[in-house]
C-alpha cells in the first residue's frame, strides 16, 4: 500500500456524481436561510426593524443579534465576534439579521423588508490609518493604541553583536497583498434540531471546533451538539473556524423546529474571507563577506480585517519559520495586527509564512548577488542542519533542504543558466519550510490531538473512525492506506468513518498541515493495536483474514483498537509566543521558475516551474504530487493575479470573474520531484505536503524576474503595470543588465 | 415584490431518459436539476457563469446550467454527470481521472468530466494544447490541472485503443 499510486478511495464517487456535499443535502420540512449583510464599512446600528419582513409571504423566522448575545473567536484570546452584529457594523457584508423561509428566494426578497438605520463611522481601511490615534476604534474594548489588534516582540541571541559582526548590512521593505481560498464549493451548513439535540452538516475543516464554539454561542451542552462534516468542496484553510451562517442555521433551526439551509453565494464567500493577510515588511540582514548570516531583525505588519480570526497565530506566523531554514545566531521579531473595516483575514495555505518567505527570499538572492555567491551553493550552505534547534528554539528532526536544492537546482541546470540567459529570460530559485502540524491545540488541554478507532468485523471489514475533515487534501485515503497497510488488506475492504463528532473521537481538525502526521500517527497506533489480537490467534499470519478475526473476536470479544497522537513536549523553548512554530516536524521545500518577461508588454509568462519536496516518506506519490501541483498552481495566481483590493469601501472584485484565478491556460507546468528524508516520527515516516509547497513559489517568481530584467519587485502581485513601472524606475538597471547579457 | 411564478409541467430529455418535472419557470437548469430532480452531481460555485462547475452537455455540448432556464431545454438533449456512465460502465474519462488522481475535493469534478468528455467526442486526438482550452472555462483551486489535463490525454488514448 504504501509508497503506491493508488486511486484514492473517493475518487468513483467523486467522478460519479456521487459525492454528497452539504448543500446537495436535504430534509423533509427545510427551510431556507438568507443573511441580511451590512452595506456601511464601519457604523453604529441604531435600529433594526424586522416588521415588515417578517409579514413576507413564505417567511417563518427572522434572527437579530438580540438573540444571540454571546461573544465567541476561533482562539480563546480574540472572542470578539457574535453571530449577528450587535451595537455596531465593522465591514461591508457582516451579518446583521437571517430570514428563514420556505424556499430561498422567499428569503432573499424577505431581505430587502428589513429595515437598518445606521449612523455612519468614519472608516479605518489601510495599516497606515489602523496606526493612527486620531481615528475611531474599531473594537472600542480594545486598550491598545490606534487600532492595533495584537503585538509581538520576540529577540533571540545578541543580535547587537550580530549586526555589529556583519561585513554588509541589507535593508529591505516588502509588500505581500491580501488574497483568498476561493474554495470551488461556496459554504454550506444544514441544521437539524430533533430530540432536544442539535446536528449541523457543514462544510467545515474543523468540526471539532465547531462543536465547542457553538455549544457556548448557542448555550447548550456539548453533548446535545453534533457536528458533520461531509465532503468538502475545498478549504484551503477557508474553512477553518466557526461561520455565522452555521451558528444561524442551529439557532433557527431550534427557533422554528424545522431543519434549515443556509448555502453561501460566491460573493458571500468573499465577505466570510478569513483570507491571506496583507503584510508589509521590514527586513534587516547583517551578513558575512561569504554570506553568513550574523543577526536578522524582522519586521511585519499585518491588515487583519475587523476581527481577531486567528490573527494572533497569523502575527507570529510571520516571524516563526525564518529560523527554521537558515542559520541565523540572532534574530529579533516584532509583529503587528491591525483592525481595519474589511472581511476578516485569517489562515489561507501557508498561513502567515508566504509573507515573509518573499521578503526572505528575495533578499537572500539580492544578498547573493551582491557578494557574488551562487545563490543555490549559497543557501546549501546557510541552511539548518537536520536533527537540531533554531535561534527561536524549534525543535527540528528530518531535513531534506540541501536535497531539494540540490534537485531543483541539477533539474533545471540553474547554475549554468542563472545570470547567462538573454534579457527578458530568467531563472529564479528559493526555499521554504512549514510544519506539519501545530505543536499546541488552539485551546490549552493536555488531551491527544488526534485519535482514531479501528474496528474490524468478523466479515473481514475494518473501519476507521476518526475526527479528520476530508476537504479534497486525501485525508480519508490516508486513513485507509495506513490501516490496511498495518493490517495487510485491502483499502477496498477499509471504511472511513470520519468528521462526525458523535461518531468519530476528537481529531484537532484539516489545518496546520497536521492531518497525516497526527492523525496518521493515531491510526496507525489502533490498527496495531487490533494487529496484536489478531497476530495473538494467528502469528504465523497464515488464514485469510476474515477468519483470523472471527478467531481473534471469538477469543477477545469485539475487535476493537484504539490510538492516538500528542505531539511531544520539548518542540519549543518556554517564552511568550513559544506556542506558535513548534511542529513534531517540518517539511522543506525548493522551487525553481524560469519565466520570460515581455519588456513591452509587462507580461511575465512562466516557461516552468520545477519543485523538489522533502515529505519524509511518500505514502501515495501520485497524491503527493497533486498536492505539489496544486500549491505551486496557487501560489502562481498569488503572484500574478489574485488580489482581495477594496475601492473605498468595497471589495473590489467579489466574484470569481474579477478575481482573477488561474485557469489551465494560465497554469505553468510543473515538474515535481519527492525527496524523502524518512522522519522518525510521522507514520511510516512521513511529513506534510500541503501547505509547504506553495511558500517558495512566489519569490523564485520574483528572482527569476530579477534575473530576466534585472528589476527586483518588491511588491505583489507581479502585474504588467508593476513590472512596466519597475522597469522604466530602473532604466540604468536595464541598460546595464542588457550589456551584461549575451 | 416578485411573485412567485406557478410551476409549469414540462417533459425533459434527461440522461436518456424522457422525464417530466414540474417546476418554477425562473427556474434555472441548475437550480431543477439539483432540487427538483434531485440529481446534485451537478455543482454550483458561482452560480453567474464564471466558474464551470456547474457544466452539463446540452445536446452534446458543453454548457453552464446556471445560465439556462430549465423552460428553454424542453426538445433538448441533457447529459448530467449521473448520465455520463453507461450500464455501470464508466466513461473512459471517469476512469482516467481515477487512475490519475485527478479529482481532489472533486467539486469541480463533474463540470470538468463533462466538458473533457464533449472534447473527446468532438476530437479524439486532442493535444495538451487542445485539453488546456477546452477546459480553460472550468476552474479548479485543488489540481493546478495537471492530474485533469493528464487524465484527458490518457482517456483519448483509452478510447482510441477501444476503436
């Protein structure tokens, strides 16, 4: 099983038809639920009249903020959100009322008789504004200056002395803009309320974290809470905490005593957001005449939106990971979230490290060139050894960096064509790092992360029960590879019985890259556990299954294992904000881009991307290598087209037509290497490759512009007006790059 | 305030198949097809003509259900993923986008099935060029289209071989 390209185990359904998602869902008796959506940015409300509305033809219950008065936020340390806006509107598009009705456009024309009175705010919409005092706060609880929402002040070794050890000193600003997951399937959540217990199917990646948050907004036990998730129409981290209109469905679903349906349109998707951040950056590198980092002071800024999210990991996100590729004796860290009149930025693919890998990254190239280093040579030998500790005290076992370059770099012969192709030709290199899996839940408890139960019938039918979400990434697969390799079946004879909290015990949930490893782990621990009965009746392991089980179930009773995962507890040393970064592992990555830039067009196109992967151990290559495709796919649309802007007040581009994604014209090729480093803890070695994939991708973009027009953008995303304003800012530059090339 | 329209009872040319539903006539193809025939293989992601989920074959060509009103398809052919397989044989595309892996959350799955598979009958030896644009109007956020556009190649070369 492991190490082959099997189909995954959805893959008839999915290419049938078959696959339920929560809107193809229905029940007898569904009502329709519509969210009436602010149209002020930032505003009191004055008055909510629902007089009107509630008399249109079909409607059977409207919702206010007066009914569900309790504060909730994904970390415990930003419960500044509630269903419905109470008291005051933050962006254009946050909830304020639900009309529930018999169908949905009885709903929707519902919507228009509600009546809201707003006395207008004036709006805060970039970093530059949040950091003033003399504009109205947002959040007015807040004690923190302007319209900071969270600060983080991070120093490790003496980075005095670094910068004063350093032959050269590098100073640069980048800029990262915001973008979103934009997730084919819009959000979705059916709710049920039916002997005093309350069932949401939705398409979240975190119904464990649902259930915990909608027990307390809805104020009922957890116990008389279930939460499904079916299958997910892509998350990419979209999907990850808990959204109005699942929290509005429960609550109008107990109001009228009926099952309701509340499906997101695109646009409506765009206002839920949770989106990548926009961050602006300083950089500071003191370096060695060989290019030895000395000390490194970072620097970021992130545009949060109107609420916490799960910005306070997002600010740390941004200064957690630099150490974890290269070696830097000092580094200091200082972050900041603001709260502006936007949808709320969260964790989008990467989360918080693609910022601040660009700024890395790109600097390290112009590092390189300045000192006249190979820039691949150069960060082989800058980057963290396996099996030792950063600056910031991460934990790091398997590293495959100096592999994956390696890889991309003898691939693409990039020493041989760095700096020697024609002008507007150019290659580009970088490297990455990301976790697999957060060290620390998002809520302090000292129970597993994850845990799974296997079942074997004595039909010769294993099922493996467990919390994970499937929303595209292959976790259910995962699962059933893992079980019927420990077990020597067949994955066809594995069910997988998973995202359901009264069914399944708890797994964290489909973020931080954790599900193979953690939940991997946890499987693995219970099939082994039903291995050991089984092997106790048969050891030679020589009748067929299904009657070593009846053998095993007739000597043990039912066949039963149970697993689990914790992640270790020396991942991190022990300071304030040491609780993000620490991983039981990290997965590294290397990307190579040739592009070629049309200098009268600005058009960049890519002739190729070629990344290498460190996955620790293969488990199904070709699933692998679509998540490769995947990440650099996205992390392509980052760095050309995809773009959260705002006109004034609002988003400019709420649909998928002007928020540019990339089709399959626009998406380059892509050669995908794995490297395997086999970790001594992930489940049969194996580390995450979701996320990490996509972080490198848009810097070797950057550098391979660099290389072809010798501009350095230090701004995305790379869109022909930028690049034709860089160059023409750059003439010189331009002029002496063309007389140096061939 | 719009009223809401009686139904109309119309016969429809469905998966083979000669049905009669009756629905709302503002009714998009989309919407009857998903709530008033319950077949919810057909996707939704925009719901403007923007994204392709939603791609059925209307007389063997491609076309967006969100944009058609299930009124104007009476006398029409509709082919919707559930109609794709024949006799619980798969379409040689289906096939390949499981041998492949081409299909991850698999929401865009069947729009992306159904315009390859009307590119497979119109022209059985597409390039990468030709799969790249005929699927340039379905979007996918998992696969970066490698898996979909090596899954259409193979499929065309399945099909030939059956020939």
């Amino acid at each position: 099983m492991i190490g082959k390209r099997l189909p995954r185990i959805d893959a008839y359904a999915k290419a049938t038809g078959q696959a339920v998602y929560a809107d193809d869902m229905a029940l007898p008796r569904m009502l329709f639920g519509k969210l009436l959506r602010s149209t002020r940015a930032h505003a009191q409300i004055v008055r909510i009249d629902c007089s009107d509305a509630l008399r249109c033809p079909g409607v059977v219950a409207i919702a206010d903020g007066s009914e569900l008065p309790v504060r909730y936020g994904i970390l415990p340390s930003s419960q500044d959100e509630t269903v419905f806006a109470i008291g005051k509107v933050r962006y254009v598009g946050e909830p304020i009322a639900a009309v529930v009705a018999e169908d949905e456009l009885l709903a929707q024309q519902a919507l228009s008789r509600i009546r809201v009175e707003y006395a207008p705010l004036p709006s805060v919409m970039t970093i530059e504004d949040a950091l003033r005092d003399d504009l109205p706060k947002i959040h007015e609880d807040s004690r923190k200056a302007g319209n900071v929402h969270k600060e983080a002040h991070l120093v490790f070794g003496d980075l005095e002395a670094g910068f004063a050890a350093a032959d050269h000193v590098f100073e640069d600003d980048y800029f990262y803009e915001g973008n979103t997951h934009a997730a084919m399937e819009e959000h979705s959540a059916l709710a049920q309320c039916s002997d005093g217990k309350i069932t949401i199917w939705t398409s979240s990646q975190t119904p464990h974290y649902l259930h915990r948050i909608a027990a307390s907004v809805l104020d009922v036990p957890a116990a008389r809470l279930r939460i499904v998730a079916p299958f997910i129409g892509g998350g990419f981290g979209g999907k990850t905490e808990p959204f109005h209109h699942e929290l509005a469905a429960a609550h109008l679903a107990r109001k009228t005593g009926r099952p309701v349906k509340f499906t997101l349109t695109r646009e409506e998707v765009f206002y839920a957001h949770r989106g990548r951040h926009p961050v602006k950056m300083k950089i500071k590198t003191g370096v060695k005449n060989d290019g030895t980092i000395t000390a490194c002071h970072l620097q970021t800024w992130l545009d949060g939106g109107a609420y916490g999210s799960y910005g306070i990991a997002s600010t740390y996100y941004t200064g957690a990971l630099t150490p974890v590729t290269y070696e830097i004796p000092a580094y200091a860290f200082d972050g900041c979230r603001v709260y502006t009149n936007k949808p709320p930025c969260g964790p989008k693919r990467g989360h918080g490290t693609p910022q601040p890998r660009f700024a890395v990254e790109a600097q390290l190239d112009k590092i390189a060139d300045a000192l006249g280093l190979d820039a691949a040579e150069y960060r082989k030998r800058i980057a963290v050894e396996p099996h030792s500790r950063s600056v910031n005290g991460l934990r790091i076992t398997s590293c495959g960096l100096r592999e994956c370059i390696d890889a991309v770099s003898d691939r693409t012969h990039y020493q041989r064509k760095h700096a020697a192709l024609p002008l507007g030709r150019g290659i580009g290199l970088a490297a990455s790092t990301y976790m697999c899996g957060a060290g620390l839940p998002i809520y302090w408890n000292a129970m597993p992360h994850s845990a799974a139960i296997v079942k074997a019938d004595r039909g010769g039918g294993v099922t493996v029960y467990c919390g994970v979400s499937e929303c595209g990434q292959g976790s259910q697969n995962m699962l059933a590879v893992i079980v019927a390799e420990t077990l020597g079946i067949d994955t066809k004879d594995v069910s997988v019985c998973a995202g359901d909290t009264d069914l399944a015990p708890v797994d964290l949930g489909s973020y931080s890259s954790r599900v193979t490893f953690m939940a991997g782990n946890a499987a693995r621990q219970a099939a082994d556990s039903v291995r050991a009965q089984i092997d106790a009746v048969d050891p030679e392991r020589t009748m067929p299954f299904p009657q070593a089980v009846a053998l095993a179930e007739a000597r043990f009773g039912p066949l039963v294992g149970v697993g689990s995962y914790t992640p270790p507890k020396d991942l991190s040393g022990d300071y304030k904000g040491s609780g993000v970064g620490p991983s039981p592992a990290y997965s590294y990555s290397a990307c190579v881009a040739e592009v070629s830039v049309d200098l009268e067009t600005g058009r960049v196109d890519i002739e190729k991307i070629t990344l290498a992967h460190d996955i620790g151990r293969s488990l199904n290559p070709a699933m692998v290598e679509g998540q490769i495709e995947g990440g650099v796919y996205m992390g392509v649309g980052e760095a050309f087209f995809e773009a959260s802007t705002f006109r004034d007040v609002l988003h400019l581009t709420p649909n998928l037509l002007e928020y540019k994604t990339p089709t399959s014209l626009d998406t380059p090729d892509v050669d995908t290497i794995i490297v395997e480093t086999d970790d001594p803890e992930g489940p049969f070695g194996a580390k995450e490759v979701g996320q990490g994939p996509l972080v490198p991708i848009v810097p070797a973009i950057a550098n391979a512009i660099a290389d072809a027009i010798g501009v350095r953008l230090n701004a995305t995303p790379f869109t022909p007006e930028r690049i034709l304003k860089a160059v023409a800012n750059n003439d010189r530059a331009l002029r002496l790059h063309a007389q140096a090339k061939p | 305030m719009v009223p809401t329209a009686s139904k109309v009872l119309r016969r429809l040319r469905l998966n083979g198949a000669s049905v009669e539903c009756a629905f709302s006539p503002n009714k998009t193809l989309l919407e009857v097809l998903r709530e008033d025939l319950g077949l919810t293989g057909t996707k939704h992601g925009c719901e403007l003509g923007q994204c392709g989920a939603c791609t059925v074959l209307i007389d063997g060509e491609p076309q967006l259900a969100c944009l058609l009103l299930a009124v104007d398809c009476e006398d029409r052919e509709i082919l919707t993923i559930e109609g794709l397989a024949k006799h619980g044989r798969l379409h040689p595309l289906q096939k390949a986008f499981i041998d492949t892996g081409a299909t991850q959350c698999g929401y865009c799955t069947p729009g992306m099935i159904l315009s390859g598979a009307a590119l497979l009958s119109a022209n059985p030896n597409p390039t990468k060029e030709d799969a790249k644009a005929a699927l340039s109007g379905n979007l996918c956020r998992c696969t970066g289209y490698a898996k979909i556009i090596e899954a259409v190649m193979l499929a065309a070369e399945a099909m030939r071989h059956d020939r």
